[in-house]
C-alpha cells in the first residue's frame, strides 16, 4: 500500500520568505509527527497530532514554526521568515492510534535557505 | 548529557564479521525501544522493536537491559547491504507518548 508522501521533495528559498511543507500520511494512521534532521544531527522531534486531541508543540524550536492537520488527514508545516539554519531535511511519520505504535516515515522534504 | 547516547562510529567491518552496537537512555521511564536504520539520503526505516526479553530477527539480535538502561544490537555474517546508519530510538510514553527520542546515529561500512 501506499506510504507516507511528502511534498515537495527539495524546496530551495531566500532568507525572509515563508515556505509550506505538506504531509500525507498513511491511510488509517490517526497519529502524525514531523521530525527535523539537520545535516550532521540526529533526528529532532518537532511537533504530533493524534485525533482530534490539541497537538504536541513542544518540539517546535521557535514562533515561526506551526503546523496544522486538516481533516485528521494532511499536515502542513509553516515556517515563516525562514533562517539559514532553518535548512535541513524535515520527516514526516505516521502511526496507527496507540501511543507506542511503529512509526512509518515519509522520505522528507530537503529545504535549503539560502 | 543527551537523552539517547551512541557510539557514532564509524565502524567498518569485513563481509561476514559480527559486529555490535550499544546505547543509553537516560529516562528510566521509557517504555519502548526501537533500532531504525537510515540509508544515506533516505528516511529511517524501523528495523526491530526491542523487547525486555531480548529478540531476534534473522541475522540480528537486540537486547534491552533496563536496570543499565542499555540498548545493543548485533549484526551478525555481515553483508555489503547492511551498511548504513543505525539509530537507536526511545518513547518515553506517558505524557510524551508519540514523541520518539533518536540518538545520533552509528554509522557501520560493510566491505568486500
């Protein structure tokens, strides 16, 4: 079946500009997460949606970041003003509703902030 | 100290080798335990959930020790596929359940 999609694939974009990252998760999967990973860097949690329950923001690393989930389906990640040190590639997941269920990753979205 | 600990490597082992990689989480009330492996531009992919009793999977075991809170896990009759990067992963669960914890990775070569 079909895995967690990403969109786009590689965004290139000028300091100051505002940028949308979309996620589709896996059909069924009620538990979306975004996840950065910067080069040389291990995977940084960034924020998670289950249901319809208020999400995890706690990840998000400044007020630029936000993301929405639309229809418990697609996510949107936002990163408005963006930085330099806002590159980096950012990993969509999705999981069946139980908190400790496996994670699936999309292949990621590579921004680069020139 | 970072909450996920791991030995960056590289490791780089002969066709054929055993070779084991070890972890360390510090928040003793993590609940579950995963190994992701990542090819080089790719997403991590789960490779094995760890389970308390130790659990195997064909070529590869993986051992959880909560009283050191310790994760390894070991690649034995090593193949030229099995070079990647290795993660250790952690959900604390609770509050923070979904929220994975990835240590930096252990990056292992396999050559002829």
């Amino acid at each position: 079946g079909a895995g967690v999609s990403q969109s786009p694939s590689n965004k290139v974009t000028e300091k100051g500009k505002d940028v949308e990252l979309r996620c589709d998760p896996i059909s069924g999967h009620t538990a979306l997460y975004w996840y950065r990973q910067s080069l040389g860097q291990g995977l940084e949690f960034l924020i998670y949606f289950q249901g319809n329950s208020a999400p995890d923001k706690s990840g998000l690393p400044s007020d630029r970041f936000s993301a929405e989930r639309t229809g418990g389906s697609v996510s949107t990640l936002t990163i408005q003003r963006t930085q330099q040190e806002d590159s980096a590639v950012y990993l969509c997941a999705s999981s069946l509703w139980t908190s400790l269920a496996t994670q699936y990753f999309g292949p990621g979205t590579r921004l680069l902030v020139l | 100290r970072k909450e996920v600990e791991q030995d960056p490597g590289p490791f780089n082992v002969p066709e054929g080798a055993t070779v084991a990689f070890n972890c360390t989480y510090s928040n003793s009330a993590s609940q579950s335990f995963f190994w992701y492996r990542q090819d080089c531009r790719k997403e991590p992919k789960l490779l094995m959930s760890v389970y308390s009793s130790g659990n195997e999977d064909g070529r590869f075991t993986a051992q959880l020790n909560r009283a050191s809170q310790y994760i390894s896990l070991l690649i034995r009759d090593s193949k030229l596929s099995d070079s990647a990067t290795y993660l250790c992963v952690v959900n604390v669960g609770g509050t923070s359940y979904g929220k994975l914890t990835f240590g930096q990775g252990t990056i292992l070569t396999v050559h002829p």
